[in-house]
C-alpha cells in the first residue's frame, strides 16, 4: 500500500469536517477530485474507510486506525514544515547558554558548530559565569537555556529531557581497582578523587553513590580541565568519575581502565531548562534536536 502524506491529511479533514464538501473546500480541492482520492485510497488498503451511510459521515474501524497514525505523524511533518520555513527566512534570536556541568563542553561545541551552519543570524553566547546560579538567570532572562542534570520544579521553566548517560569510574591501567567489575562507594575511601571544581551537589559521585552510602574519600582533588584530570590519572594521582561521553576515547586507551558505579549501573538524565514560552521557537527547537542526537553519538565512540 502506497500511503502519502496527502491521504492522511484527507482522512483527518473529512473526520473533523463530517463530509466530503467540507472537507473538500479545507484541503482547497474539488469535491470529486477528493472522492476520487478516497476511492483510490481505498482501493489500495482493500477495505472501505467511512461508514457512508451516516450522517455526518464517519471513520470505519480501519479508518479510525488511519486516523490514528495521521494524528500522531502530521504535527511532526507540521512542525518539521514550519523549521524549514523558518530557517529558509533566516530568522533572528538569542541563544544564552548557561552549564551547570563541567563536562558538558566536550558535546556542546560539536552541537553548537552544527547549530550556526543553520542559524548564522541567531545570536549564541555561553555565560560561564553564571554556571552556578543558573536557573534564577534563567528566569531573569539573563540566559535563555541551561543545561542540568538536576530538574527543579519552578513555574515558567521548562526542563526539556536530552539524553541519559553513566557516571563512570576512570583510574590507570595498573590500578588496584582495575580487577574489580564494578566500583562501589566503599572503594573510594582510601582514594585520591579528581574532580571538576564545583560543589559536591553537582558531582554525580557524591549524589549518586558516596553521599547516600555516607563515604568520604581519603582526598579530593579539584581540577578545572577535562584533559588534566585524565593526565593525572593515567599518571596515578588518583581516579575520577566522569560521563561516559568524556570517555569515549579513554575506553580505547591501554593506560586507562573504566568500570561502572555499582552495584547497579548508575543512569542519570541532562536536561536543557528553557522558558515556557521558548521551548517552541523553531530555533531553539533545533538546537533541543542537535542536543540529543549529537552527544548520544558521542558517547558510541
């Protein structure tokens, strides 16, 4: 069965109009161009669409299912015209970056030099100096998104769900943990642990694992860059816990090993905090897109 864009949306106007005239002057056709469209549509799928004999007309069992299917994919096509149209008429905007992680630098710019390609005209910025308290500028419009791993309910936000990834252990090839399969809160007591300089209640070490198990490593050592973490590591100054997208290239390094935090895998949820009113704007809606289908091919190497 040949199924086009254009008989979905037959379906739906002849369902919401209740008969082919209606329906005809909603699509800006003939009526007899359009029942000869349902015809061959009908043709096609073997069994009959409408129940004609009713007044107004109406779906029959098959054609309730078709309608089903128009509803859920025409918003989409919808939406997707209206991106097109709107990166066709080049349209302005602000896009106010403020991170509540660390870490998220090593996705963000591949995302962001795929976003200017398509909106050259919208104005990008990253307000590191706001990271921490990020979600007050939010609401200030001092920013226009942020990127967290921690949603808090506050009217006017909304927390857009991007991607799931694992904290994960990282030490030198020739540690003692290296034997382990998983890494547990007990194991960080008598360690060095390397992390980015910000408070523990943004360390997914410490909410994840070591604050609720009540364990506090031997030392903890702040370091602001993602690369002079893995140096010291790899020269067994201590470990770290970092994103899996981080260790996309560590994975496949002979002088690191991985493990996960366990004994359950740990999974955690980023997010991109917008305004309400933002979230829609087709610009933004594109960089929502970028955001979690880029990273996620990060993360697979």
């Amino acid at each position: 069965m040949h199924l086009e864009f254009r008989h979905l949306r037959t379906i739906r106007a002849i369902h919401q109009a209740g008969g082919l005239a209606r329906a005809a002057d909603m699509l800006n056709m003939t009526q007899s161009a359009l029942s000869h469209q349902v015809k061959g549509l009908e043709d096609q799928a073997g069994v009959e669409l409408f129940v004609r004999r009713a007044k107004p007309m109406r779906l029959s069992a098959a054609g309730l299912r078709m309608l089903k299917l128009a509803e859920r994919i025409l918003p989409e096509i919808d939406a997707l015209e209206d991106e097109f149209r709107a990166l066709k008429s080049g349209k302005t905007g602000r896009l106010h970056i403020a991170i509540e992680c660390h870490a998220c630098f090593d996705w963000l710019f591949v995302v962001l030099e795929l976003f200017r390609h398509a909106w050259p005209d919208v104005d990008v910025d990253i307000r590191a100096g706001l990271a921490f308290d990020a979600l007050p500028a939010l609401l200030r419009e001092e920013v226009d998104l942020v990127i967290s791993s921690n949603p808090t309910a506050l009217d006017g936000i909304t927390f857009n769900p991007l991607f799931d990834y694992h904290p994960t252990f990282v030490a030198a090839k020739d540690h003692p943990l290296a034997a382990k399969e998983f890494i547990a809160a007990e194991d960080f007591r008598d360690q060095t642990l390397i992390t980015y300089p910000v408070t523990r209640d943004k360390l997914d070490v410490f909410t994840e694992l070591l604050t609720p198990a009540r364990v506090e490593p031997r030392g903890q050592r702040p370091v602001e860059l993602t690369a002079v973490i893995l140096m010291l590591v790899g020269s067994n100054r201590g470990v770290s816990v970092l994103p899996d997208w981080v260790l996309r290239d560590v994975r496949s390094n002979a002088d690191y090993i991985t493990r996960p935090l366990g004994p359950r895998t740990i999974t955690k949820r980023l997010y991109a905090a917008t305004r309400e009113e933002d979230a829609t704007r087709p610009y933004m809606a594109h960089f929502l897109r970028l955001a979690r289908s880029e990273p996620v091919k990060l993360q697979r190497g």
